[in-house]
C-alpha cells in the first residue's frame, strides 16, 4: 500500500515538473524606449518601397482643399473632403466624383470614419447625417450599395474584415470593440472597462490598422498593440516607456504613437504632452518629440537621428507614411513639393537624371495644384 502511495506521488511530482517546464506563454516584445539605442539615419527606401510619382489631376472642377483624408491602394486613389469624395486612379487621373455632400441618396454630412475593403473594392464610410448606418459605396461602377445598419450607433472608427466588420466604441460607450456581420446583426462584443469611461483625454486616438489582411488595434489607454481575431485580442508587442503621460494623473510625460507599420517593422514616435487646467477648462500642448524604427525579426530598435529621402537625394526634417492594407505613400502639397525640388536642384551632387527630371517637373507643378504623393508599399 505505501508503494502505490509512492508511486502515485511520484507520478504527479513528475508530471508537476513537466508541466511546469513546458511552455505556457508565448512571451510578448517589448519595445522598450526607456534605454538609450544605437541612433542613426532613417533612410525613405528602408521603409517605402517600389514608389512612384503621383500627380493628382487638376482642373477647376478638380480642386482638393488643405485639409482631408485620403485613401491609397493597388486600384483606387480616394480624396475624401467636407464637400466631395474624388475617385482617382493610380496615375492620378479623376475617375469620378464618388459622392457629395447633402442629405439626400448618395450623399454625406461631416465624415465620422471611413474603410475601404481592397479586395472587393469598396467604400464604407459613417458620417454624422445618418448616425444609424453605415453608407456603403462600389468603387468599381460608382453606385451607392445597400446601407448597413448599426448595432449601436457609439463607433469611432471601424475596420471591414473578410468575413466581418469590427468595431471600436467611443470610450463613453458600454463597449470597446463588438463585430457585425454585413447585413448589420452584431456577432460578438468587449465590454469597455470603467475607468475608460470617465476618463476625459487620453492625448491620443486608437490605432487601428489592417495590413496584408491583418488586423492591429492599440486603445487609448494601454500600450499594447493587439493582433486581433474579431474581438480577441493576442498581444503583439508592448511599448514600454518612462514617465507615461496621462492626462488626470501624470499631466507631464511622455506617449508612445505609431506612425507605420508593415508586418515586420514599425516606425514610431514619443511624443512629450503637457497639459494643464485652465480657467475651468484644459490645454494640452506638445513639448517635442523623438522618432524610433523597430525590427520585429531581429528585434532591434534604432533612434532616428536624422531623415535621408532617396528621391530627392538629400536630407529632410523628416517624413510620415501612412500605410494601408496593401499600399503606402507619402503626400506633399504641391507648393512643399517644389520646395524639395528646388533644394534638391541647388544640390550639385544630385545626378543628372534626377536633375532632369526634377527641371520638368519644377516647370510643370503650379503652387495651387493638387497634392502629389509618392506611393508605394512599406518594407517588410
């Protein structure tokens, strides 16, 4: 009897040690940004690549004010405006006007989010004259499709996923992330934690991407960036910073924001806020900010020093990519992107077929003209 005893303990002693040398966690990076690293040049073709010219068309029909979002991908240019959606090819030319702004069929009032879905080509957009739907556009015939009605209208922003969309509530909401099928029948939801509630700035919007058909979301309140399967989320790296700012508690500090990212790398920014309460109310400030490349497969962190842009052969004070699911770009406005030419004319080691090319288009762009870009996809 006392040897069975023995015997079962020592069963369970080793099952207990295997088990316990077993790997249970997958252990998450860390970006951390609290140590000092190597610094040092970032370089555009490091992190754009296979780029092109862009010229957005102009005409007086075709004029696209300072300040709107945009769109990038493999088949569709989108200029979204107060005014007017423009829909341009990859070479720049207007295919058409998408939609206006009005309140009848086919028209939009102030853009709360929008979504383009790459593989089927199409635009789902929420604005603020019909809080209850989402409006849902073909970009290949230009006609407006069935509209998707919401579960719950709190939404800030939404990503179309192949089978579903997931959406992030406002953090006033009950929710932080639910799912809807395409016929507007909500699938799964996250419900918000409390204290995300109440807190009143957080100096900072959620991140939430989709990228060569991954999903990645980053709150306003956590540093970690998720990869995420409808509403579950499995984390892909926390950035670890000192002194993190937070607007009721730490009104001086420093906030990590990403500013690209593909699939293996990841450009990011700590951005130093300053915020203080005034007269009943509040002002935030930005006091200065520094910029870090991160490696997912070696997992190294470089300090951007300074900014080299490859196409312009010359350094820059520095450059923002958006990416999108499957393309990136670089925008400028046209009389900044005669800036660079000019500099970049003044330069004498500029080589000779850039020389002549950058006099044909210092020639050709006007002040006024529509906004350039150089589009491309992100290294991976």
């Amino acid at each position: 009897m006392m040897f069975n005893v023995f015997n079962k303990g020592l069963i369970i002693l080793i099952g207990a040690i295997l088990f316990s040398c077993s790997p249970q966690e997958t252990t998450v990076p860390v970006i951390d940004l609290t140590t000092s690293h190597e610094s040092g040049q970032l370089c555009l073709n490091e992190i754009l690549t296979d780029y092109k010219l862009v010229r957005l068309e102009t005409s007086p029909e075709i004029l696209i004010p300072q300040s709107y979002r945009k769109y990038i991908g493999e088949k569709y240019i989108l200029i979204l405006t107060d005014d007017k959606i423009f829909q341009f090819d990859t070479e720049g030319k207007l295919i058409r006007i998408l939609a206006s702004h009005g309140k009848g069929p086919g028209e939009y009032s102030r853009i709360n989010h929008f979504n383009v879905n790459s593989d089927e080509n199409k635009l789902y957009l929420k604005h603020y004259g019909d809080r209850e739907n989402l409006m849902v556009m073909d970009l290949d015939s230009g006609s407006e499709l069935s509209e998707i009605p919401l579960p719950d209208n709190r939404v800030s922003k939404f990503i179309v996923a192949d089978d579903h969309i997931l959406c992030v509530g406002y953090k006033s909401s009950s929710l932080e992330l639910f799912t809807m099928n395409f016929k507007g029948r909500m699938l799964d939801s996250l419900p918000n934690k409390k204290e995300n509630i109440f807190t009143s700035f957080a100096g900072r919007g959620e991140y939430l991407r989709r990228i060569n058909g991954q999903i990645y979301y980053m709150n306003e309140f956590s540093d970690s960036l998720y990869l995420m399967d409808g509403v579950k989320k499995a984390a892909m790296c926390f950035i670890k910073v000192n002194n993190r700012y937070d607007f009721e508690t730490k009104p001086i500090g420093d906030l990590p924001q990403i500013s690209t990212q593909s699939q293996n790398q990841m450009k990011l920014s700590l951005v130093g806020f300053h915020s203080e309460k005034i007269d009943g109310g509040s002002m935030v400030r930005i006091t200065g900010s520094s910029s870090f490349l991160w490696d997912q497969k070696t997992q190294t962190i470089k300090s951007i020093s300074s900014f080299y842009h490859d196409y312009f052969e010359m350094e820059v004070d520095g450059f923002t990519i958006n990416s999108y699911d499957k393309a990136a770009c670089l925008g400028f406005t046209s009389l900044k992107f005669k800036e660079y030419l000019q500099e970049a004319l003044e330069n004498p080691e500029l080589t000779s077929e850039k020389a002549i090319e950058f006099g044909v288009l210092n020639a050709s762009i006007s002040d006024d003209d529509n906004p350039v870009f150089l589009i491309g996809r992100v290294v991976e």
